[in-house]
C-alpha cells in the first residue's frame, strides 16, 4: 500500500488565480467599508445593543451559578438584556438610511470574497485523486446499534455494508470494542471501520495507527462532530461505506493525552466533572441545574487545574479547558466551533477563568464585537504539545466525549498525519474546500503577487502507517 502526495500542491500561480485573489481584496474591503458606515452612523443603537448583551451575559452567569432566590433575579436580568438588543436592532430596522437596500450589497460583497477566496487558494481541486485510490481485501466494520439512537438499524448499515463485501462485528452489550478492533485484525482484516460514536470512532482509530491499517469512519453517532470536520455527510452514515469499495487515501491528525488518543477533543472543569454524574445521560439538564452552583457560585472552590501559557504566564483555576485535535474556528463565522483542517499538526487550546457575572458579561461583550482574545480570562492558543497540573494528582476528563479520571499531570501532544484513513469519494476535494472557508489576507496577498500562499506549503508525511507511539 503506498500513498501519494498531498492532492493540492501549487507548481505555479496562474492568472486567474491572480485575478481572482485580487476580487477577493476588493470585495471583502467593500464589505469591510459599509460595514464601517453603518456602525458610525449606528453608534448610538450599537452601544445600547452591548449593554444588552452583557446584561444577558450576566444574568445567565447568575441564572447557572446560584440558587433560587438569585437565580430567579439572573433570569429576569438575563431577559431584560435580550430586550434592550431585540429594541436595539428594532430601532436600526426604523432608520430609514439603512434598511434592506443597505445591507443587500454587504452581503453580495461578502459573498463574493468567499467565492474569489477559494478560486484563489483551492488551486485544481478538480484534479484527480486516482492516484490516492486504495481497496482493502479484507475490510471489517464494527457496528454500534445503540449508537445515535439506533441509526445502524434505521440505516441499515449491515446490509450496505454486506452488499459491498465488508464483513460486519456487531458491538453488543458487555463486549469490550477494543478487543474485537484487535481480533478483526488478528482475523486477517486490512482495514478497520467504525460506526457509531465519536468515542468509538477514537477507540478503533488508535487500534488502527498502532496495528498499522486504514480507518474508516462511518457517522453513526448523535453529533458526529469527527465526521463534519473531516468533510464527510454527517447525516448520511451510508454515503460513508462507499469508502471500503471506491475510497482514497487520506492522512490526519490525531491528539493524545497521556497516551489515549483522542479524534475531537478533551475537556476538563466544568463539564468534565457534570458528565461524570451518573444521573447526566438521562437528565442533562437537571443534572447541571444541581451541580453548576456548587461548581461555579460564590462559595465554590476553584478548580485546581494549572497550565502555563505560550508566554509563560500560569494560570490557575480555570472552570473551563478544552484541547481539541486541531484548532476550533473562533470568532463571528458562520462555521464556528468547528475544524476547517484536519492535518494543521496543531493542538487548538481554549480555556476560560471567569469567576463574576461581571467578568462574563464582560467577555460576552468582547465577543460580540470580535475582540474576545483582548479579554484576559479568555486564553486560545495553538500548539504542538501542552500539559495540565493539578495539586490533586487527579482531574475528571471528558476524551471524545467519554467520561473517565484521569492521573496528573496531564500531557498532550499532536501528532501530524498519524492517522491513515480511507475516505470515500469526493472527500479529497470537500476536505479542501472546507480549508479555504476562510478569509486568509496574508495568503491572498501572496497569490495577487505571484507567490505560493505560506499556509499550503504542506510538509511532507512524518511517520508511517502504525508507527506512531501510543503511550508515553
């Protein structure tokens, strides 16, 4: 089994990309100026809109950390905030100087950015991926009916499956997935699928990078949060199969933590410790309505989780952590909290340390206006390895979505392209569409002069298939 280079490379930049990079500057400094207007001439409502956001902000604050009688007055504070931003926005609505005409052209203009952006950076995406394509002899899906509400049966994913030639293990109550992800292969199986979970996706994935064979995810879980930012039809677990008999080579990251590899993400504080609660699978929210005053009133204790930023500064306490397998996109974007790449060899790091309804009203409002990295209990960074301490020599980890107690310290790392997947058509070009979603200036820049834009200057494979530690 070989792979082939990555399936976008810029030998040179034409014309058109060229012509197309500068529409994109244009449009998007069109955009950025009526925009402008309408906040100068707007300012009065705008301000009268962040006070209302940080009243909201700061009664939910109280509305999720108190009791009642205080967290009947976060309630009623909370709902008088979003009245001011809904008279906020009925006032702009009345002013004759900006009504639908106004924003139409804003609009336009953003969309046009978008579309010139990825003419510009998404260079050939209609070249073939033939070279990438890969069929496995023995391929064998593992199945979890219990998944996503039974969407295994309600698909039908053993019959697809049967129909392609892969061989289904179904994950049955009190069997151990990991074992049977080790006895397919022991059985002969080249290549490894997974439906149902994220945290399944995860456990079956690490038997794969250490066994050394392709993963294939089939989106047969609740959220499916590894499908979307793969690029993959979260919705339709079937379009996946298509991967065993027609699919192409693809490699990407993988974290771990302590030597457990992780797909999306792991959160400690907060929600870490409220889904450990016995009672959380079948009460989400009477189980956090109890637990969250006790974990972030008043009276609470800080968390004991440290960690030491990218200029070294510690902090201490933080009620939230998440390290995710590559960066969230943050900010105002229509696709935020999600991953647009997959193989950047960064962990994405955000973590918040907010103790007031004050110092969350505060941050709500920076976030409204784009500016929540100026706000010092907001700490979001990238890196290729991290680590959390605790005095406790334990913290309550939530890893894909699973609930587990981990021992102290802490330590993540990133680890580029470790993990080799097989995907199913049309997944290639998705994948860098998704990468392009964004408004990039730097690489636009590049591209409008000629040059090849630095982000996709892509470094080659770092290990092979199965090489990748697991422990340590």
């Amino acid at each position: 089994m070989t792979e082939s280079e990555p399936l976008v490379e810029y030998d040179d930049v034409t014309w058109m990309q060229r012509l197309a990079a500068f529409v994109a500057l244009l449009a998007a400094g069109v955009a950025v100026l009526l925009v402008l207007v309408f906040f100068i001439s707007e300012v009065g409502w705008l301000l009268i809109a962040l006070v209302g956001i940080g009243l909201t902000a700061g009664g939910a604050w109280l509305a999720v950390t108190e009791r009642m009688p205080r967290r009947g007055w976060g309630v009623l504070l909370g709902l008088i905030g979003l009245a001011v931003v809904v008279a906020a926005f009925v006032g702009v609505a009345r002013d004759d100087g900006f009504g639908l005409a106004y924003f139409l052209p804003i609009v336009a203009a953003g969309a046009l950015a978008a579309g010139a952006t990825r003419v510009a950076l998404a260079h050939e995406l209609h070249q073939s991926d033939a070279a990438r394509k890969w069929r496995p002899r023995k391929p064998v899906l593992i199945a979890n009916r219990a998944s996503g509400g039974g969407k295994v049966d309600e698909f039908d994913i053993v019959g697809k499956a049967g129909e392609r030639g892969v061989e289904v293990v179904l994950l049955e109550p009190g069997l151990d997935l990991e074992q049977l992800a080790r006895d397919a292969v022991a059985a002969g199986a080249d290549c490894l699928g997974m439906a149902g979970g994220d945290g399944s996706q995860a456990l079956v994935a690490s038997v794969a990078v250490e066994l050394g064979v392709p993963f294939v995810c089939i989106s047969a879980g609740t959220r499916n949060h590894f499908a979307q930012d793969l690029g993959l039809d979260k919705e339709d677990p079937v379009a996946g199969l298509a991967a065993f008999t027609e699919g192409s080579l693809r490699r990407v990251d993988f974290g771990t933590v302590n030597g457990r590899l992780f797909v999306n993400n792991v959160s400690l504080g907060v929600y870490a410790t409220v889904v450990q609660e016995d009672s959380y699978r079948d009460a989400k929210v009477e189980t956090a309505a109890t637990l969250l005053p006790d974990l972030l009133g008043a009276t609470a204790e800080p968390f004991d989780l440290e960690f030491t930023t990218l200029d070294g500064s510690v902090v201490d306490g933080a009620f939230l952590i998440l390290v995710s397998n590559n960066p969230y996109v943050s900010g105002l974007a229509l696709d935020s909290f999600q991953r647009r790449v997959m193989d950047s060899g960064s962990l994405g790091v955000i973590a918040v340390d907010s103790a007031t309804g004050a110092e969350a009203a505060a941050l709500a409002t920076r976030a409204a206006l784009g500016l929540a990295a100026k706000d010092p209990h907001l700490h979001e960074f990238e890196c290729r390895e991290f680590e959390v301490r605790s005095h406790g020599g334990t913290a309550d980890v939530g890893i894909d979505g699973e609930a587990i107690q981990m021992a102290t310290p802490l330590r993540f790392r990133s680890h580029p392209r470790g993990l080799l997947m097989l995907v199913p058509p049309g997944n290639l070009v998705a994948s860098e569409k998704r990468r392009h979603r964004g408004f990039n200036p730097k690489d636009l820049l590049a591209v409008a002069a000629g040059r090849i834009p630095p982000s996709l200057v892509k470094s080659p494979t770092t290990a092979p298939v199965g090489s990748q530690e697991l422990t340590g």
